[in-house]
C-alpha cells in the first residue's frame, strides 16, 4: 500500500485529502501541520511520496523540499506542491526546484488521488 504524507498549515486542506486519498487512492495517509513536523515524520516513518504546501508561516514548502532534496536520506522521495499561486511563472519556478509535480488549490478532491497517481505514475 502507498504511503503518502501531507504536510499543510490548514486543518481542513489536510482533513480533505487525506479522506480523499485514503478512501479513493486507498492509501496509507500521514499528516503533518508544519515544515519541521513533516521533516521529523519523514525520519520516523518514511511516505513514498510527500504532498506538501508551498504558503505555510514559519518555514515554507519550498524551504521544506530544499531541505528534503538536502539530505541524502530523503532525496530520492518524489514531492508534489500545493499551491494557490496559478502564475505560470511561479509553477515554472517550483518545477525548475525539482518537484515531480504541482496540485493547483483548491483542488476536486474526488480527482486528487487520480491526479496523484497520474503524476507519479503509480
């Protein structure tokens, strides 16, 4: 079973995705609030892939994948940013980052596992 971690500042994003990737995608789920909680989920119990925020406070998403791309450990996982920002200059400049992907918010959730899956080819 694929194993996927959301890491979003807002409740109800995570809430939604993660009901939406478990009973759609029929994934195993794992959430986090923030940068450096999702960072330490990583280490404890490595996803297969990371679905991550790009406009969280404190540390954001692309400060987050910087530092996932970082460590030798984690570097190799594939990691799809959400996003609000719909600019093509800002999704060109995520992509150039190295992301596999981009979830443009607010997201269908019947659709975001199939979107997921399409992306990473699982």
């Amino acid at each position: 079973m694929k194993h996927i971690l959301i890491i979003d500042d807002e409740d109800d994003i995570r809430d939604v995705a993660q009901v939406a990737l478990e009973t759609i995608g029929g994934w195993r789920v794992s959430t986090a609030s923030n940068g450096p909680d999702g960072l330490a989920q990583i280490q404890l119990d490595p996803p297969d892939a990371v679905l991550l925020d790009v406009m969280m406070p404190d540390v954001d998403g692309v400060d987050v994948f910087k530092q996932i791309q970082q460590n030798p450990q984690t570097q190799h996982l594939p990691v799809l940013l959400m996003t609000a920002k719909t600019q093509a200059t800002d999704q060109q400049r995520f992509l150039k980052l190295g992301v596999m992907g981009i979830i443009t918010k607010p997201f269908k959730a019947m659709l975001l596992a199939d979107q997921i899956a399409k992306i990473l080819e699982w």
